[in-house]
C-alpha cells in the first residue's frame, strides 16, 4: 500500500491551522521539529489538562486529501493543513490502517501510526457544520471518525510535497484504529 504526500504544515503556536511549507522535520521520538504539538509527553491543551505525563501518541497528524473532495461535496472548502495536520496524503487508506502500521515517508521519516484523530468542537469553529461530516455513525451505531490519524516518530528525516509513502503492515493480528 502506497500513497504520496501532498503537503506539510506545522506551526510553532497554538491555533487550529497550520501554515503549509516547503518542508518538515520529523525528530525520532518527538514530532515534528518546531511544531508545537512536538516531545515526548502530550501537548495538546485538553491532555495536558488531564495528565500532562501521559505520553505523546500524537506527535504527528497525518489526513487523506480525498476528505477534503468528500466535504467538498456538502459545500466545505477545506485547504492542506486547515485542520491541523502536518501531513496531507494522497492514495494511501490512512483510516483502513491497523495500530503500529509503519509509514516510510521520503528518504529516511518512519512513523508508527498509534490511533485516531478524535475530531473536537475547533473544527465547527472553522466551519460550522463541518464537524458532522468528519465524525458520525456507521449503520450499526458505531462511531466514525475521519478526520486522519495520528502518530510517532520512529525514525526521524525530512518529509516535502511529493515524498512517497510506503506503508508496513504489523505482523499477527491487526488491531484496528480507535481515537488517541
């Protein structure tokens, strides 16, 4: 299974959006360099709140561009890194992933997929409504999540629009995402 990014985004401020670039750093263990959702205890505000010595299993937000068609389609314009993440992919099923997928990103990045992003009210204070669209139910009830996955770094590198994307399956059982 293979993909491509599409862009990057990160931002060294709290604020919902991050700012598209050339390129990123990702740093084994910690995120994405400058970002500040970056290091090895969690950083977003409502974890930090409740434990801030869990440990950070959202180090680096990825999101499949095809969301961005799907919203689309309801009237939402949604931009790369309008939702906060720091990498914006292309063909690859992020969400159809199991827990400890490794993705190799350009030349030398490897993250370790831990969970999905939980979509909160900051995404109906972009756009109103929008959050229904990201998150809803199946027909059995089931919570639906869509708004991309998070992730570790195991091997740090730069990663730039264009870089492939190779994903590695775990071995034995697959676990499947739910929210970190």
């Amino acid at each position: 299974m293979s993909g491509r990014v599409t862009a990057v985004s990160s931002n060294g401020e709290y604020s919902f959006t991050k700012p598209n670039r050339d390129s990123i750093r990702l740093l084994a263990g910690l995120g994405v360099e400058g970002d500040v959702h970056a290091g090895v205890t969690v950083k977003h505000r409502s974890r930090v709140a409740q434990d801030p010595t869990q440990p950070n299993l959202r180090q680096v937000h990825l999101i499949h561009e095809e969301l961005f068609a799907e919203v689309g389609e309801d009237g939402f314009k949604v931009a790369p890194g309008e939702l906060g993440e720091n990498i914006t992919t292309q063909g690859i099923d992020l969400l159809g992933l199991p827990v400890g997928t490794l993705l190799r990103i350009g030349d030398t990045a490897v993250v370790e997929v831990t969970g999905l992003r939980n979509p909160c009210i900051q995404i109906d204070n972009f756009q109103d409504g929008l959050l229904k669209r990201v998150v809803g139910r199946d027909e059995a009830g089931n919570v639906v999540r869509k708004a991309g996955i998070m992730s570790v770094v195991r091997e740090g590198g730069v990663v730039r629009p264009g870089d492939l994307i190779e994903a590695e399956l775990p071995t034995g059982p697959h676990r499947p995402l739910d929210r970190v």
